[in-house]
C-alpha cells in the first residue's frame, strides 16, 4: 500500500498507515510512550502533560511524542533509548508529583490508576521537593454522582475537553490559572448532564471518583464482569465491578461500532437499584392482608391453578427489557403450553430495516443525518446522541424534524416528514439522494417501529450505499429482541380474549404503565413479575420475583439488529425467571431448558438464523445486511399531522407532549443520587406561547385539561414549536391531549 | 552622537503625536496603502522581502515570509485572517502602546497593507487590555479612517484583551480570541494554516505592521540600507531600570548598547554603576556590564553573546541590585503568568521561585543551590510554549553570570545586601499589577 510509512522507534522500524498516531505506531513496535492526557477520542492531542516528550531527529528539542503523527523516515528515540527524553519524562513524572498528595492507600485509585502505574514505571525514588504542597478544600460535590479532589487533580484536561467537545455540555471547565488552575463547574453549579459519569473513567488519577463507589473496594479484591447495559436499545457494552457478590459499578467496556467507550449516567449509576428497600426476594400471593409470601413451591402451585383456570384467555404484557431467552420461555410455556398467545407488545417492531443495518459508529462519519420524531434522541437512545455530535463536529449537516427539532413540526410529523423528503425539490431529501454516507433515524413513537422509516429509506436508495443507512430508536432496551422470541415460539394466531381470564404482567416497564394497569381492571387475576413491592401492590393476585439484567444471562437484540450478550454479573436474591418458568413449562408437558445458553440455541435455530450464541462473547459483531421487503402497508399517514398544532384548534389551546426522559423509570426511581437529573416539575413553552400568556421562565402556571388541573413551572423553551406545551410524562399526570396554561 | 536616528516609524511626529487624519496625510499618510493596493498580493510579499523586515514582538521571523506562507484564496476554502498581537506584555516593554498612541494611522496603514498581502478582509487587533488611551486612539483613528472610506472591504476589529501575558503568544491569543481560555495550542498546525477558527491566518506585532506601511513606502531596498545585515531597519528600543532618562528610542538595528545607555538613557542614575543589561525583554538572558558594553542593538551581535533581541525591551540595573531578588521577581511574574496548561511550568515556574526565595531568606543549602539548576534545566525545552522556558533561562542566566552572589546568600545565611538592595525602577513585582490576594504570595 502506497500509504504507509516507515518509522524508526528505538532502532525498531515500523510500518503503519501515514498519519498514525506517534503513540499507536509505538505502541505497534511494543513500546510504550507513557501518557496522561491523551486521549484520541477527545479529538486532537493538546500536549499538555508533557509525559510523553521524546527525541526525534532532526529536532532540537523534545517533542511531545501525542502530538506527532507517523511520517516517513521519521527517527524517534524515547525514554527508553535516549538520556535526553528519559530526562524529560523525569522531570515531567516528578513536577507532577510535587503537589500529587500521594494518598494511594484511600484512593479510589489505586491499583487501578496509570499515575501510579507510570510513578512505578518511570518515576522516582524519592522526592526533592520540601515546600509545602498545595493542599485544598476536598471533596469537592461536582454533582451528587461525582466527587472531585483538586489535590489529586494533575491538570490533564481530560475532564474538561470531554465535557465540551465529546458531551458538549460546557460543563466542567477550568477556571484560574497557573498553580491556581481547578476544574470546577460553572459557579460551582452541579454537573446535571446525561454522560457526565465518563470524566470519571477518564481521570488519570484519582481526582473525579463516583460518589457510589468511593471507598466500596479494592482494585484486588473486584472482578470486572463483561456484559452489556440492558436500560436502553443502544446496549453499550459494560463491566461490571462485582465486590463479594454486590455490582459497586458499572464501568464502559468499549464497543468501537456501538458506543465508543462512552456511557450514559443512567447506565452507569442505577446499578443500587438491585439492592433497592422495596425489592421483592420471594414470591407473593394476595391473602386477606394484602400480599403475603409464600413459599417457591406453593407459588408455582397458585400460578399453575390460575394457568388452568384463564387456559388460552390470558394475555401476556411485556415489558421489551426481558432477554429474549426469558421472552421465549415464556411465550413457549403460553403458547405452546397453554394456547395463549395474546400478548401486549411494548411497542411495534419491523424486520424491514435490516436491509440498512450499520453501526451505530457510521454516524460518526455521515454527510448528512436526518431524525424525524417527537422525541429527543438521547432520551430514547442516548449514546446515539454522542455519534451525532462527533458527526456534526465531523462537518455533517444534521437536521432533525420535530417538535424541538431544526425544523420545526407539530407532533405526530415523523411519518409527513419522511414522506416529504422522498418528493423531489426536497433539500435534505435529494442530499440524502447524493450522498454517498446518509443516515436517517426515527426518533419517537409511531411509524411501525421502523416501517415507515425503511420505506423511505427504501425510496432514497439507502440499501445500495454501504456507508448509509436508518435507525430507528425504539422505546424499550429489546422490544424488537421480545417481539421476535415471542414470535418464535410459536405459530398460532394471536386472539384477544374477551374477558381476559388472567393477565400476566412481565417486567417492571410494563407493571409500571398506565395501559397495562387499564387492562388489569378488566382481567379476572393479574400475575406480575416484578422486581419492586411497589410495583405489585394493589392489582397482582400472585407475584412472582423478578431479576435484573444485570443477574441473568441472556441475549439482547439492540437497535442496530445486533445480538449482544447479557450475562450475570452477580447472583440475584431470587431464582433465575427460566429456572421456574421451565418448572412450570414442565407441568403443561413443555419442555424448557433452565438453561439461557440452551434456550438461546433453539431460538436462535427459529429466529436469529442460527447464529451461535459463543459469537456473542466479547464485542459482538452487526450480522449483514437483508434484501429489502417491503413492510406490511401500516395506517396511512394523517395528513394534519405536519400542520401546525395551533391552528388545529381554538386560541388558547395547547396541544400537550408528553415525553419520557432518560432519567425516568422504576430503576432510576429508585437512586437517590439520580434524583437530581430527574426533570423538574415544569412545562416547556415556546416564546410565543409564553409571549402571548406574559409568561416567564420560573413562573407557575396551571394546566388544565378537561376537569384535570394541575400546577407546573414555566420553563420557555426557544427550540420548541408554537402550540406545543411540553412537559415529562412523570408530570403530565392524567392531562388530556389538549391544554390551556394560565399563569397563576 | 554616535550615529545618526533616522526615524521611520514615528516618522513626522516631530516628537508629538499624528492622531488627527489630516496631520498623517500632510505627512504623506496613505500613499503606502494606495501603492500596495496597486500592486499584487505576491507583488507587496516580494516589497517586504527585499526590506528583510523581521518580527518586532520577539520572535524576529522575516514578516514577508510570514504572509507567504498564508495559502492563497484558491488553496483554501475559508476566510483569511489578519490578527494583529497589540498584548504588548513582556516586562520592560512598552514600545507598541507608545506606537499605537502617536502614529495609530500609520499602523493601521500596515493592517490594510498586511489584510491586501494575504487577501483577507478580516483583521482583529487584540490589544492589551490595560491599555485604555490606546485603544481610545485606535477607535477613534478607526472612525476617521472609515469617515474617509479607506478600509475598503476589510473590517477592522479592536478586541480587548482581559489581562493575561500568555495571550501575546500568538496561539494562546487566538483562544482568547475565540472566546476561550487564553492557553496555547500545539503546533503544528500554525496559523498560517489554521489559527483563527481553524482558518488561515497571520498573527503579526504592531511595531512590525507599522514597519511594514513605511516600507512600503520608501521601497524594500531603501529600507533594507537601515540597520545592519541580517537586523535591517529601525527598532523602538523601550530603555528602563537604572538610567537617567528611560523611555523609547527609535534606532537603527546596529547601534551600540552602550551608547543607548550613557547617550540617550544619560547613564546610570544616582551616579552608580552598571552591574548588568537585560537586553531584549524579562525572557533574554542578562547581559553583564563587560557584555553589554561590547554589543550592538541587532541580531547577530546579541546572539553572539548568548543572548537575544527579544522585544528590545532593554533594562539597565545598577550596583544596587541582588540579582537573587531579581531571579525571585521574575521568576514569581512567570509563576503568576503561566497558563497552567502543562506540567513543567505550571509546576516548575512555581517550585523554582519557592527555591530562590528560600536562598534569598537565608535558608538555602548548597543543595538548594544544585535543585534551582536542576528544576530549571527541567523547565527549559519541556513546556508546550516559551512561557516556561523563558523562566528559566532568565533564572538560569542570572545564576550563571552572578554564582557569587547566590553562594553569599547560601554562605551568609542571609542576603548580602542586607536590605540595601533596591529593584526600584527595574521590573514591577507581581503583588503590585495583582488584586487578587490569593495569588499575591511571596
């Protein structure tokens, strides 16, 4: 190849593409150039710790070894064969040292920190220094998540480069200067962002420490245990740190294609929720005080009577955050045991798409990304949000279609968008067209979950292009995973039972949803599988236990249409879900293996092409693309759904939207530290709306809805739509679609 | 008198100012503009070249080449910059304010010149944000400029710096410029290439541009026969600390050092004696009385004697001076100044000042002796900008060149002069351009 370079390190040459990096093309020749703050995925080196000087010919002085990148003929020296380099690396190492204050034996750090690893390596004996080091208030509260000692803090900027130019949030910043220089958030504000928890990760030294963990281990008494995040549909890929049988926490395990090394906080820190106060660790039944325990046996005794009893009157409600190992084992003990094969799907799901299937990495190097949908994207598919950052930064135009979007439509657009875009004379439609790297996602409910989308996608000639393609970003962590297993299990029509004999509630999601609680009034019993007593109180007429994902084994279908491995981390409080679902399969003559490896291989024979489930291990691959199918034609697009809300309807009215944000559900509920990223209680408006009610940002307004009233603040939201109030579903309490907002 | 003074770049001034239009115009203001628009970019390029005009602010890099190497308009899809460094910071320096104040035309002249010679029509003047009458005069120069439509196409912008030494580096000045902490950046790439905004650009001194209308006026050639080979032209020579008379003298590059002290500077006051020059600015290496009496003010003749012209910012100190003091107060400005971007001196600047202040109580050890070398040498060639370095060569330059002095402190337990010593007049210390207490320690 005409591009590559030869590079001499240390009298070792090396070949590597022009351009590498001086640090990756030593690292290829095996030698190391120790570093602190570079890091390549926080853009372009900034040279500021100086670890890294090293000789290169030709050159007078030091050179910092990240800042260069391979050239031809390039003769470098390091450390470890020049006295000059070796000198600088010394006095680096010991000017970093001079005000470090050395507390390895309390630091969260240690064991686990490269400047104790490097000081090991490279660095002195002893110390000549004999002032005073600088000591400093600490910890210092960067956020209820993130504990920051200024003391340990050696300036690498890492932190603070990462907060604006990865998250671009401009949050953490560094004020003063010279030896005064301390990161801080703006006037000492919290760092109240979705992925702030990285800085953590990214911290050389033990300067920014996660409030969870502080002083919960050792580094050698922790196993790091590889799975995967199964709170959302991107499934980034994690460790989690496992002390005596406790997750202490959740640390990113980097999927290049998937998530980049980054998490999101809700990844990261809702790990306590395992241990929440209200966990349920046996099962219950309702007696006449309420719900009352029982024993394992009794309880699969009552769920086999109230099997019988419904027989194929029972309507299952899931949740979309089962493995599809559970989801199939269910849908075989229902289905096949029983006939029952009417189910509640979280949401619709589509095949079509698989014929644009690419990473999510790709986003990164788009021409031109266009989102259609009522949602924002990282509260449905937050790590995506950092792969469309990179891509603007990276020159992609980015245009998004919705309420908040940059170009502005009422809710509902997604679909009259999309259309829009296929018609000729259509701006970001014909780049779409021409671009050799186009990506559009949905993003928001609607659309038959993807079907919309792949027509389009379709239409703009996305399949032939491999640089191209289309997410959509479903609601639930493997809705599409559940769709399929539940599918699979059999192949029966789906009937709906009317009335329905039993209804059994699958996962907190769905315990947790107002629809679910709906159908509930009208089945005959309710078994709920639930993690949280709060969950089942009230409605459940048996409660079965259920575990996390971060306790089971299994298999997680993400957004891409990539299988990703979920294994368990710990050992749950309760029985595994297949250990008792093949128990009670067993009693309907359908035979079950407890056994997630085993149940995965006869799904994956029906479902996943047969793909061997050890090919999940590590970093999973994304299976090639399909020859498009046209979807099944879904509900033809409303017409008014483009048309501005306000005109809808008489002056005065909102139309409501509501949204789920990133910080929300029963595993979030439960974290007290999580508690400030949680929204306020407030309505967006637009400054037209807000203008025309002389409404100002912190004022309290009440909204009322057809004999519903409630009081929010008013926050005015300049990126919104005229006509559109919005707010957090977790404050929209039982709000009709339509609105009128008074300040109080 | 020894040699003569031409004077270009307060050429006209008769000792006063020309901050009224019509006083620059008697005096030929303008036609440099009006034949440089005349010509082609290249063409204006080679007029500068041939004058061999260097860099005014330190670094003394031929300016015509500078403009080279902006890409043309054609190479690169973006605007083009002109950024002119009026952070006129460096101790002992004050030529560019007295510039800005008495020929502001004359300087702007230059911008339009620079902006046609690399086809930009965006210059930014970033100017030190103490100088208050100097940006009033720019402003006020700019409005009578704009009465008269001179700017043309280019739109001239003042931006007021916000009091930091780091932003005269000309990377750390575009950050500023940008709206971000004033630290400087890697290179490469260089602003040639990208500097503001990532976008072409040419980061040039005031004294420099300012030159550059007179060369444009009298011809490359005709300026060239100023000053000396390689240090062509003349040079505002900013002459402090210890003489009679300090102030700015415009010379011809070549004129002895000796001579800008004893003519011009009228001696050493108080009828003391010469001890020591610092020659160029606080970050030039000092010069002793035996030195500086052999040098001439230019390139050449300085680098021979291990040190540089720097900013001409030239500082006289007499007898009374312990150059320990000194070595503390310089190196606390550099403490006080470092950006704090990278480890060597953010760390080292601080760690070298805690080292002479402790021989300069009398606590020093012999082995504090051989630490300050050591930290120093550790400084020097490993920071990301000259910040650093120029700490601890200033430092290392005094202890070089007056070792006696600091083995006293060492040997007495105490310093030498016994409260004799006097910096007045010499470089201000930190505590006194400083409010803010917590960083006002000694």
């Amino acid at each position: 190849m005409s591009d590559l370079v030869k590079v001499m390190i240390d009298d070792r040459e090396v070949e590597v593409p022009k351009g590498t990096g001086l640090v990756e093309t030593a690292a290829s020749a095996g030698i190391e150039i120790p570093v602190f703050c570079y890091e390549p995925r926080l853009g372009a080196p900034i040279g500021a710790c100086r670890m890294c000087l090293v000789e290169v010919e030709g050159l007078p002085k030091l050179q910092a070894g990240c800042t260069l990148t391979a050239q031809d003929g390039m003769v470098v020296k390091t450390a470890a064969s020049s006295e000059k380099a070796a000198e600088g690396q010394n006095a680096t190492l010991e000017f970093i040292l001079v005000n470090h204050p050395l507390d390895c034996p309390v630091c969260d750090k240690g064991g686990e920190c490269p400047l104790q690893d490097l000081t090991f390596r490279y660095g002195p004996g002893n110390t000549r220094m004999s002032f005073s080091k600088i000591t400093l208030e600490k910890p210092i509260p960067v956020s209820p998540l993130i504990a920051l000692d200024r003391e340990r803090c050696i300036l690498c900027y890492r932190c603070t480069r990462f907060s604006s130019d990865v998250a671009e949030d401009n949050q953490l910043v560094a004020r003063n200067r010279g030896s005064h220089t301390e990161i801080s958030t703006f006037e000492s504000d919290p760092y109240r962002a979705p992925f702030s928890g990285n800085v953590i990760e990214l911290c050389p030294v033990g300067a920014l420490t996660s409030t969870q963990y502080r002083f919960e281990a050792r580094p050698w008494e922790i196993q790091n245990v590889p799975t995967v995040c199964g709170l959302c549909p991107v499934g980034c890929n994690v460790n989690a740190t496992v002390r005596e049988g406790k997750v202490k926490r959740i640390l990113s395990r980097n999927h290049p294609e998937v998530d980049g090394g980054w998490l999101c906080d809700k990844g990261r820190f809702t790990y306590p929720h395992l241990t929440a106060e209200d966990r349920i660790t046996e099962p219950l039944v309702r007696g006449k005080l309420g719900l009352e325990p029982v024993g394992w046996d009794a309880a699969l005794d009552r769920a086999e009577e109230l099997l019988r009893g419904a027989g194929t009157r029972i309507v299952t409600a899931l949740s979309g955050s089962e493995s599809v190992e559970q989801a199939y084992a269910l849908a075989r003990l229902l289905r096949v045991g029983l006939g029952a094969h009417a189910a509640v799907l979280p949401e619709s799901t589509s095949d079509a798409l698989d014929a644009f299937r690419l990473p999510l990495s790709s986003i990164a190097s788009a021409e031109i990304v266009v989102i259609v949908g009522d949602d924002e994207v990282a509260d449905r598919a937050p790590v995506v949000d950092l792969w469309l950052r990179a891509a603007r930064r990276n020159g992609a135009e980015i245009v998004h279609y919705g309420p908040t979007g940059t170009e502005q439509t009422g809710p509902g657009g997604a679909a009259a968008a999309l259309h829009a875009l296929t018609e000729s004379g259509n701006g970001p439609g014909d780049r779409l067209r021409s671009a050799e790297r186009a990506i559009l996602i949905w993003s928001g409910g609607g659309g038959g979950g993807g079907a919309r989308l792949a027509e389009t996608a379709h239409a703009l000639g996305l399949e032939g292009k491999p640089g191209s393609g289309a997410f959509h970003l479903p609601a639930t962590p493997n809705g599409r995973g559940v769709a399929a297993a539940w599918a699979a299990a059999a192949d029966e029509d789906e009937s709906n039972p009317e009335p329905i004999g039993l209804l059994i509630v699958s996962g907190d999601e769905a315990a947790a949803d107002p629809a679910v609680r709906v159908l509930a009034e009208r089945a005959e019993n309710v078994i709920a599988i639930t993690m949280f007593h709060a969950l089942a109180v009230g409605w459940a007429d048996l409660v079965l236990p259920a575990t996390s994902s971060l306790e089971s084994d299994g298999t997680l279908l993400n957004l891409e249409g990539r299988l990703q491995r979920l294994r368990r981390t710990v050992i749950a409080p309760v029985p595994d879900e297949l250990a008792w679902l093949s128990n009670l399969a067993g009693r309907f003559d359908v035979e079950l293996s407890p056994h997630a490896v085993v149940v995965f291989d006869e799904l994956s024979a029906r479902a996943f092409g047969g793909v061997d489930g050890s090919e999940l291990n590590g970093t999973a691959s994304l299976p090639a693309r399909t020859p498009y199918e046209a979807p099944v034609p879904a509900a033809e697009v409303r017409a008014a759904a483009s048309a501005k809300p306000s005109d809808e309807h008489f002056l005065g009215e909102l139309r409501l939207l509501r949204y789920r944000p990133l910080f929300s559900g029963p595993f979030v509920e439960r974290v007290g530290e999580l508690a400030f990223q949680r929204p306020t209680a407030e309505l967006e408006l637009s400054t037209e709306d807000a203008t025309r009610r002389a409404i100002a940002t912190g004022d309290s307004v009440v909204v009322r809805s057809n004999g519903t009233s409630i009081e929010l603040r008013a926050r005015i939201n300049r990126g919104l739509i005229a006509g559109v109030a919005r707010v957090a579903d977790e404050h929209a309490a039982d709000l009709h679609l339509h609105v009128e907002v008074v300040k109080l | 008198m020894t040699a003569p003074r031409p004077e270009v770049v307060f050429a006209g001034t008769n000792g006063g100012t020309l901050t009224e239009i019509a006083a620059y115009e008697a005096v030929g203001g303008f036609e440099a503009l009006v034949k440089s628009r005349a010509l082609s970019p290249d063409e204006v390029i080679a007029e500068l070249n041939a004058s061999n005009l260097r860099g005014r602010g330190g670094a003394f890099f031929p300016t015509g080449r500078k403009w080279s190497f902006v890409p043309k308009p054609d190479k690169i899809d973006k605007p083009h910059y002109l950024v002119i460094n009026a952070d006129e910071s460096e101790p002992g320096t004050f030529k560019d304010r007295e510039i800005m104040l008495r020929v502001p035309f004359r300087f702007l002249e230059g911008c339009l010149i620079a902006a046609h010679a690399i086809e930009s029509q965006h210059v930014f003047v970033y100017i030190r944000g103490e100088y208050e009458a100097e940006f009033d005069v720019l402003e006020s120069a700019l409005e009578q400029m704009r009465a008269k439509d001179l700017l043309g196409e280019v739109t001239i912008v003042l931006h007021r710096g916000a009091g930091a030494y780091i932003c005269g580096e000309e990377t750390a000045l575009l950050e500023s410029l940008e709206g971000r902490r004033g630290q400087p950046r890697t290179k490469p790439p260089f602003p040639a290439i990208a500097g503001l905004y990532a976008s072409p650009t040419a980061v040039n001194n005031v004294e420099s541009i300012t030159s550059a209308t007179t060369v444009m006026e009298i011809g490359g050639a005709e300026y060239a026969k100023l000053g000396v080979e390689n240090s062509t032209g003349t040079r505002v020579f900013s002459l402090s600390g210890n003489v009679v008379t300090g102030g700015n003298y415009e010379l011809p590059h070549g004129f002895p050092l000796r001579d800008l002290i004893n003519d011009l500077g009228g001696g050493i006051a108080d009828g003391r004696s010469l001890k020591a020059v610092i020659p160029g600015g606080s970050s030039t290496v000092v010069l002793t009385a035996d030195e500086a009496n052999r040098v001439t003010l230019d390139f050449d003749s300085l680098v021979g004697a291990g040190t540089a012209i720097g900013s001409a910012a030239v500082i006289a100190l007499d007898d009374r001076c312990c150059m320990v003091q000194l070595a503390v107060r310089v190196s606390q400005f550099y403490e006080h100044e470092s950006c704090g971007k990278c480890t060597p001196c953010r760390v080292g600047t601080k760690w070298l000042t805690s080292i002479l202040q402790k021989i300069e109580d009398g606590r020093g050890t012999q082995a504090d002796m051989d630490l300050l070398v050591s930290v120093a040498e550790r400084i020097n060639g490993k920071c990301l900008c000259p910040l650093g370095d120029s700490d601890a060569i200033a430092v290392m330059s005094y202890f070089d060149k007056f070792r006696d002095e600091f083995q006293a402190h060492v040997d007495e337990g105490g310093c030498p002069f016994h409260g004799t010593s006097s910096l007045d007049h010499l470089l201000a210390p930190v505590a006194m351009h400083v409010h803010n207490e917590a960083v006002a320690h000694a």
